[in-house]
C-alpha cells in the first residue's frame, strides 16, 4: 500500500496540473448537468447535459494515455472518482443544510422549488453509484484501448494515428459507460426495455464522439508540447 501510493504520489507531480484539473472539473460537472434531460421530442432517445462535458473526460484520458500510458490514465481516473464522491457529499450535505437557494425567493413557491433544489443538488444514491460504476469501467476500457490501438499503429506521432486511437476508444468506452448506467440505473429503476437501453447508449455515443472529433485538434496540441516538454527534460537530464 505505501509503495502505491508513493507511485501514485510521484504520479500526480507527474501529470500536468491543467490535465488533471480539467478530468475532475469534467467528471463533476458531467454528474451534475446530468440530473437535467434534453428533450429530444422522440421517445427512443435519451439524453440528458452531461454530454456538454463528457467528452473533455474521455479527452484528457486519451491525452494521458497518450503520453503517460494506460495504467497512469487509470489511476489518475480513479483519482477523478474519488474526487467526484467527495463533492457529492459536500453538495449532499448542503442540501441537508437548513436554509433558503437564491432562486428559491419566487412568491408562493418558496417551498416547491427549494425542495427540488435541494434534491437534485444532493442527488440520489443510485444515480451517483451507478455513474460511478460505469465511469470506472469505461474509464479503463478507454485507456487500454487507445493504448493497444497505438501498439498497432506503431510510433508515428502524427495527428491522423491520435485522432484513430481516441475516435475508436472514446465511441467504444462511452458506449460501455452509457450501456452500464442504462443496466444498472434506468433498466432496475425506471423500468426501461434492453432495446431502449442499447438504443440511447448507442445514440449518446454518436453524439459525444462529435464532440470529442471537434476538439481533438485542442487535445493533440496539448498531447504534442507534453511530448516536447519530455524530451527537452530528457535532453536537459542526459547533459
């Protein structure tokens, strides 16, 4: 245990700090916006705003992998979790805290929209659960992925081979995280058939993947002055 969490010590003095921030502000956020739906006007699909922000998640891991590898993309993974449930019981605790929210002070519905306030900022234990889960194992299938699929690419540092590894992983892995939240959450507790489960993970996936092909270039840019930056320190050690 203490070798590990030296690693892991050693590990985040690693990771640039703008990396690692922007993965837990997303895994937060994502968690958050996801207690909104999006009404897409057809039953089939569901949505909801966490996709404005998933795609930064499965971005800066495919950012980490690239250049730390699959096993630090993992663990800085979990440290994003942990980080993720420990906001949520700070925001459960607010919400346990007696008191009025601002957007609360509408005259005759004080009550009403404070008691919604309070339970979509404290969230529900099964959502929180079950997106933790599913974060965990897509998180892994994502990075492994992108790393095999580098493996076969061999070393070209191009665009064209980071853009390959991460399109392929990211579809792949936010399939695997929409398909197990639908299982566990809205299959168990609200009731949804196996087809409605495939069918939104499906189309989330679709969705999210866009974004993510749109901010790609950002990513590479970033993926490339870390490589840079590790081989002027290489250069600088070895002199």
């Amino acid at each position: 245990m203490k070798k590990a969490l030296a690693e892991l010590g050693r590990l985040l003095n690693t990771v640039p700090p703008l990396i690692l921030t922007l993965l837990v502000l997303s895994v937060v956020g994502m968690n958050l916006l996801a207690n909104k739906s999006i009404n897409t006007g057809v039953d089939w699909l569901a949505l909801d705003c966490g996709i404005l922000l998933s795609w930064l998640t499965f971005l800066s891991l495919d950012v980490l992998t690239h250049c730390f590898g699959p096993r630090a993309a993992t663990a800085m993974s979990l440290v994003a979790l942990v980080l993720n449930l420990f906001m949520a019981l700070v925001f459960f605790l607010a919400s346990c805290i007696p008191g009025v929210w601002g957007e609360s002070f509408v005259p005759g519905s004080e009550q009403t929209i404070n008691f919604a306030l309070d339970h979509t900022i404290g969230g529900t234990w099964f959502i929180i659960l079950g997106s933790s889960i599913a974060f965990a194992v897509s998180s892994v299938v994502n990075n492994f992925l992108n790393w095999g699929i580098g493996q076969r690419l061999g070393d070209n540092k191009g665009f064209g081979t980071f853009a390959t590894r991460s399109y392929i992983s990211t579809f792949i892995a936010q399939f695997t995280d929409n398909m197990v939240f639908a299982l566990l959450v809205s299959r168990v507790f609200f009731g949804w058939t196996l087809l409605q489960c495939v069918t939104c993970a499906l189309t989330g996936a679709v969705l999210e993947l866009l974004f993510e092909i749109f901010f790609s270039p950002f990513g590479y840019r970033i993926a490339r002055r870390l490589d840079a930056e590790h081989v002027d320190a290489m250069v600088t050690k070895a002199a």
